[in-house]
C-alpha cells in the first residue's frame, strides 16, 4: 500500500455512506494528495470505481483483504 495523507475508515458504513465520507475527506485534501479508504461493503468496489470516474479523481489502488475493502484515492 502506498503513502496517504489522509486515512477514512468507513467500516460497517453501506453505500451511499462511505462515498459521501470519501468526498467530505477529499474537500479537505489538497490536489495531488491521497485519501486512504477502509470500507466493508461489498458493493464499495464498484461504487469507488465509479466515484472516481465521475469526480476525475485517480482509484490508484483498490484491494480486499479479509473482508476489508481498501481504496488508495487522489485528489484531482
């Protein structure tokens, strides 16, 4: 897993939650700084996908761990 700058852990949050927190954290960070995301719902793979599709911020990293999904997101 690669540097942040910021950590949200959105676990046992269900969609839309963790994506609303992401966007709240993300307001907060400077371009070109990262947002590490912890999330536990399954659907939060696909939902981050399209979330950084939509904002034109950069899914650097998405992985799964024991049920843990983990996002590495930069600021636009």
């Amino acid at each position: 897993m690669a540097n942040f700058d910021k950590e949200l852990d959105a676990s046992g949050l269900n969609c839309p939650l963790p994506i609303l927190r992401a966007k709240k954290a993300l307001a907060e960070l400077d371009s070109g700084q990262v947002l590490h995301i912890i999330a536990t719902d399954p659907g939060s793979v696909k939902d981050f996908e399209a979330f950084a599709n939509q904002t034109g911020n950069e899914l650097m990293e998405s992985s799964e761990n024991g049920g843990k999904f983990e996002f590495l997101i930069k600021k636009a």
